[in-house]
C-alpha cells in the first residue's frame, strides 16, 4: 500500500480548543474575540479559554480531553513549550502562537 502524499489528504478542522494566557506579555486584549471571529468566517466551532499563568496547565488537559480537530496556544514560550508535553501523542493537530 502505498502511503498518500500530504497534498492528497485532506485535513478539516472542525473544532477549535484555543487556550490565551493572559499574562503573556503580547497578548492583545481583544485576542479572543478575534479567533472567535476569525473561526466563525471560516464556519469552525471554537472554545476560547482566556486563563491566568496558574490555569494553564487545567485549560490545556481540559482542551486535549475534549478531543478538537486542533488545540491552538497563545501565549509565551513557557506556556507553548507546556502545552506541546502536555498534548502528547494524541491525534489533534496543534498551533503554538508566540505573543509578541
């Protein structure tokens, strides 16, 4: 059997768990309210969870559990460097958006 190239796969994203961790020192205010809306223009549901440094790690277990097409972070680098452990192996696809 032959392995499909990735131009031949095709990948949906349907659901979107999405952790901002407001203590990241990029993070716009209005950060969440523009991936709701950027998610909304292209039809996939989103969760948005706007946490503080010591939530981190429950929002991102929560967010995995649940089971998204893709978890996407952001936040600084310690945070996204936790949340790649903490999403392990498991099947989602996963964005790490450095705040700046």
């Amino acid at each position: 059997m032959e392995t499909p190239k990735l131009s031949d796969q095709t990948v949906r994203i349907r659901r979107i768990e999405a952790i901002i961790n407001n203590e990241s020192g990029g993070v716009n205010k209005g950060a969440a309210d523009t991936m709701k809306s950027l998610a909304s223009d292209l039809g996939i549901s989103i969760r948005v969870s706007s946490v503080e440094s010591n939530e981190v790690e429950r929002a991102v277990r929560g967010a995995v559990d649940s089971g998204p097409d893709l978890v996407a972070v952001l936040a600084g680098d310690g945070t996204a460097r936790l949340a790649a452990e903490l999403c392990g192996d498991n099947d989602c696809w996963r964005l790490f958006l450095a705040a700046r």
